[in-house]
C-alpha cells in the first residue's frame, strides 16, 4: 500500500479503524517516507533472505520488507492492529502476522517452520521500554540469523555500539559485543514520526558473530560479573563488583591483579579479553 507514511493517510486508516495509541505500548508510528526504504535495505531485506520484523505499527516498514525479501514475518502484540494490518499488506502474499509478545514466541520453531531454505534477519521499530530486553533475547538465544537492525533511543544506541574500553560502554555494551558486531547505521529524527517522541533516534545493526570469544567457561556468571561491574558507575571495578555481587573485595582486588590490571581500574577501561580474564579468575577465587 502506497503512502502509509503520509500524514493524511495515516490518520484516515487509524480512524475508520477506531485505533488510538497506547502510550503503554510505545506506539509511535514513522510518517518520514524515506526511513523504512533505508532500514529495510541496510538491514538485510533482499532476496534469499526471510524477515522477522517486530512491532509492524500500522504496516509502514511492512511493506518495504515485503517489496525485497522474500518472506516477512511480523510479530504484533497489539491485536487492534490486525484489521489495519489485513488492509495495509493486503496486496502481498509472502506477509505472515502474529499476534503476540516476541518474548514469548519460540523463534527457533518460528524459524525452521517459516523460512527453510532462507538465510535470516530480524528487522525492528522497538519501543523504547522494552529495547534492551528483546535485544539480549535475540542475541542470547543463539538464534541462526544473520543480523538484527533496529531503531532505538539515539541515546541507547551510543551505549548499544559503544566500543569496550571506551566511556559510553555499559553492561550491555559487554553483551552486545560478544554476541555481534555493532555499528550506527543513521540518525532519525523525532519529527519523523507520530505522535512525536521527546527524543531522537537511531537506527543500528548488529552483525551477528559467527564464533563468541574464546575463554569464557561460565556465560551467565560472566554476565552478571559484566552487570556487577557497571551497577555503581562513578565507582572502581573492585567496589562496584564487591558491592553488587557481595563478594570479599580482597578476592576481587586478587582477581583483578591476577587478570594483569591496576586494582584501581574502572570497569569502562576493560577490553573484552580483559573482561573475560577478570571474570574467569573472579569465579575461581569466589568459587561461584
């Protein structure tokens, strides 16, 4: 369907089906016409490949899915959705909708039923609230997909790809990087969508990593000792970790110096290697 990014359209198509928005649902739809065409080009959308796109909105970014790829599968948890749906992607016959939570879909049955034979990619407008969450599920299931590109706070997004060792990394800055190779695909402005956000947006990629690094031999003790690290960030990977993870610090000071780092280190200045190291010698001197 042509036009799902005008104003006038929009707002006809919401109206005729008594749609309102759902601040609880973050629903902010994109009117800025030369968005979704970028997203679904840069994100993997081409021949060969299978989409799972989450949150459809009205069907805007929908549509340039289906125009390159050669499956889409959209997830909609807002069931008032599905009669605007069935008349925005009416004409295109390679467009599945389900209704319901993402977090709670199983993506690898979703996967090997929907798209034999394709490569994969997952496409997203996510809201806000729930960005971080649907994120480290996508990446933490493993799931056998190539990338996944999504918009997100612009703020959040500097965080996401934040390199490690530098002063934006985080938590799940750690995560991200095992799992993917981040990267800022382009800025997005709030008047490019309706009702308007009070902040911009990015749009981002993850490259999903064929192998995660080498040396890690407990995963979730590694990320919660990633989690621990960041919890207080104005204090030094020794407090913060002792605090979080109610551990002697004298143990945590020993695995620090025993990972080749200055006991006064702060957690934003640790490589991945580094991290690992840290996190490898903390579990065997707390015996976790």
């Amino acid at each position: 369907m042509e036009n799902l990014s005008n104003i006038g359209v929009i707002k006809d198509i919401l109206e005729r089906h008594n749609f309102t928005f759902s601040k609880a649902l973050g629903q902010n739809f994109l009117i800025n016409p030369s968005v979704c065409p970028k997203i679904a080009e840069m994100g993997n959308a081409k021949k060969g490949f299978g989409i799972i796109e989450i949150g459809t909105g009205i069907g805007v970014l929908t549509n340039e899915l289906a125009k390159r790829a050669d499956k889409v599968v959209a997830i909609e948890i807002d069931g008032r959705l599905l009669p605007v749906l069935e008349e925005t992607l009416a004409e295109y016959d390679n467009v599945k909708v389900i209704n319901a939570d993402v977090m709670e879909v199983d993506l690898h049955r979703l996967i090997e039923e929907e798209f034999r034979g394709m490569e994969v990619a997952v496409c997203a407008n996510l809201p806000y609230y729930i960005t971080s969450p649907i994120l480290m599920m996508l990446l933490e299931e493993r799931l056998p997909i190539k990338s996944v590109t999504v918009m997100v706070q612009k703020e959040a997004g500097v965080r996401l790809c934040a390199g490690m060792g530098t002063r934006d990394m985080g938590a799940v800055t750690v995560a991200i990087n095992y799992f993917s190779t981040p990267k800022i695909l382009f800025n997005v402005s709030r008047g490019s969508f309706m009702p308007s956000p009070n902040v911009d947006s990015c749009v981002v990629r993850f490259d999903i990593n064929k192998q995660t690094p080498e040396g890690v031999t407990d995963e979730k003790f590694f990320f919660r000792t990633a989690r621990g690290a960041f919890s207080q960030r104005r204090k030094t990977l020794a407090n913060s970790v002792s605090s979080a993870m109610k551990i002697d610090k004298q143990t945590v000071v020993k695995a620090i110096e025993q990972s080749g780092l200055d006991p006064n280190v702060r957690p934003e200045k640790l490589s991945m290697s580094e991290f690992i190291a840290f996190s490898e010698n903390l579990k065997k001197l707390a015996d976790c």
